[in-house]
C-alpha cells in the first residue's frame, strides 16, 4: 500500500512540474516584433503611431500606443509566441 502510494505521488508530482515548464516558454517573437504588430495595425489612420511602453506579462507583450493627429490611444496585448493580437483597448478623445 506504501509503494502505491509513493508512485501516486511521484506521479503527480511530475504532472505539476511539466505544467509549470509550459508557464515559462521563452518568447518566439520580440519586443520589436510586438511593436511592429501595434504599429502595422494602426497605421491606417492620419498620424503618425507612437510606442509610450512596451512590457511582457503571462506569455504576451502588453503594448501601450497613442496617435496625436487623431486623438486615439490603447493598449494592445500581443500573444509572444504567435504574434497575434489577443486583445485591444482603445479611447477617442
């Protein structure tokens, strides 16, 4: 019963230790990249995009933008390994 229990709890232990490896893969694209994404995405409008703060948080690039000339600025939240744009704040003045 001892020995059951012992294997029961290696193995679990393994499970949480491969979970928390998935947490911390390294980013397939850069800061520069995420910029590029934001800027690529908003620069349809009039003005010129400027980056105010690029930072990583949870596996995604957390990218603050503005545009003078038409009074916008966001945030846009970047997934760091496919480049894609998971969510997107924005405010007109």
């Amino acid at each position: 019963m001892k020995k059951l229990s012992f294997i029961i709890m290696i193995v679990f232990i393994l499970f949480i230790v491969s979970a928390c490896e998935n947490k911390s893969v390294s980013p397939k694209i850069t800061e520069e990249e995420a910029e590029s994404i934001v800027m690529e995405r908003h620069s349809g409008g009039m003005g010129e995009v400027i980056i105010k703060s690029v930072s990583h948080s949870s596996g995604e690039y957390i990218v603050e933008w503005e545009i003078d000339a038409d009074c916008e600025f966001g945030t846009d939240y970047v997934d760091d390994q496919s480049g894609e744009i998971e969510k997107a704040e924005e405010t007109n003045c």
